[in-house]
C-alpha cells in the first residue's frame, strides 16, 4: 500500500530523517521529491547566502554551511572508501537510497512548480510527508489538497519558526520536541497530530542536537505510521493561539548566548560521527 509522497532535502536533517523512514516503510512511499536546499546558478546560491548573514549572523550562516554542504561532502567520501554504518551498510546519498526501495525520485528546485505538482498527483498520495524547509504556497494547497505533515522540531505550539535548536540551547532548555502537523498557510498553526518531548545532554552541540532531532522526525513518522494503517481519518486537534512562542534567524546575540551557556554551534567528533 503505497499511500506517501515524500517531500525532502538533501540538508544534513532531512536526510538523517529520510532514512531512518525508509529503512521501516519504504513500502508506503511511492514518490520521493527531492527539493534542492539552496536553488539557481552559483549567483543565485549566493545571494541566498549573503541574505542569510544580513538577517541572521556570520556564524550561523558558516553553521549551515557545515551543516550541510560538507555533510554531503562526507557522505560522499564515505562511499566512496565503502564505510560501513551500522544501519544502512554504506553511506549513501537519497537518490541511490530509493532506487535501493524502488521508489521514484524526482528533484526540483520549487516545490510549487505546477509541473513537479503535476506528477505527484499521478501518484494520488492519501497523505504528503515533508521534510524540507521550502514554503508551500496556497495555490499548491489548493491543486494537491490540504494533505501535507510537517515534522516540526519543538513541542507546539511552542518555537514556532526556525532553527529551534539554537533557541534550546541559548534559552538552557533541557529538552526538545517534535510535533508532526498539518501544514496551511501559516507559521507552523496546523492541528496538531502527535508530539513528543526528548531531553538532551547540557553541554551538546548545536550540530548534535539537530542531529537527535532529525533523528527522532523519524521516529514520529514511523510511529505515526505504525498507529495508522489507513490514512483516511487522522485525528488532530488545533493548537492554542494563546500559548504560542516563535523563534527567529539567530543573531549574533543568540549564537554568543549558546556560547555563554558552555554550548558550541560544531565539534569535529560531532561531525565525523552523526551520518
């Protein structure tokens, strides 16, 4: 019973997220789009960029940087020296992990490109996963049907926004959340299908914590699907307005704050050892 569509990146998160889905239900996924992270020409990429640092730091946008351009890089080269892992035999990149499954792959730069949407309705999802970062649109909503989860990584409608991670640690939290919603127009607002809190070790990276995170997206998804054979009736329910907080591109201030608290943004080991 092939009823998913699969929404991903090729970011460190989304990819830690991906595999663990498909090493438990590849059978329920028939389409894995892959959204690119930083689309257009090396100009373009690099206006994105400069933006990124103009509203948020140097230090996070350098952060994003490792995160997931070098991320691939040491997939990459893993592959290439035949690493072994303990869960998916060989380092791998996405494309050559579904083809493994069988499963379809398609990659865009806009998920909202009526061609890519075309495509995927062909495949007639019950229900559409994301893990990608790219803004729906409402004329996509309104093609495809209002079917898409997000896996959120906080405990909403607490740390609606971005970069919830940063915010654990600048904020000395001692646990985070993942919530898996329904996705409209707004900024993380969906009903609410499932949620979690996970605690986390005081002095861990920023690297480590979002790898833990991704980590545990794959675990709500696969637990989400273990409790519903049938898509066609999820239960959810509305978040409350009144206990909403957000988070926002970190600045300078925040990541100097994480810093202050005894946490850091990367460790080599961090690095070398969450693939």
């Amino acid at each position: 019973m092939k009823d998913i569509v699969l929404l991903t990146q090729e970011s460190m998160a989304s990819t830690i997220c991906t595999k663990k889905l498909l090493k438990y239900n590849s059978n329920r996924i028939s389409l894995i789009v892959i959204v690119s992270q930083i689309p257009g020409s090396f100009i373009q990429k690099y206006k994105l960029i400069y933006k990124l640092i103009k509203k948020s730091s140097i230090a996070f946008a350098y952060y994003k940087f490792f995160e997931s351009t070098l991320f691939n890089i040491l997939i990459k080269i893993k592959g290439m020296l035949k690493y072994k892992d303990s869960e998916n035999n060989t380092v791998k990149k996405l494309e050559e992990i579904a083809n493994d499954y069988n499963i379809k792959v398609l990659e865009t730069a806009d998920i909202n490109n009526k061609n890519i949407l075309i495509e995927i309705k062909k495949f007639k999802p019950e229900i559409i996963f994301s893990v990608m970062n790219q803004i729906i649109k409402r004329s996509t909503f309104d093609f495809i049907g209002e079917i898409f989860i997000n896996a959120h990584g906080s405990y909403l409608p607490k740390y609606r926004g971005p970069a919830q991670y940063i915010f654990y640690l600048a904020n000395k939290d001692k646990e985070f959340g993942v919530t898996l919603h329904f996705m409209n127009e707004g900024i993380d607002n969906g009903n609410i299908i499932m949620q979690q809190n996970f605690k986390f070790d005081e002095y861990i990276s920023a690297y480590r914590l979002h790898f833990q995170m991704a980590q545990k997206y794959a675990f709500m998804f696969n637990k989400f699907l273990d409790e519903n054979i049938s898509l066609k009736n999820i239960i959810s329910f509305k978040q409350s307005e009144s206990d909403a907080t957000y988070t926002r591109m970190p600045v300078a201030k925040d990541i100097k704050t994480l810093h202050s608290n005894g946490n850091s943004l990367i460790k080599l080991k961090d690095f070398i050892n969450c693939v």
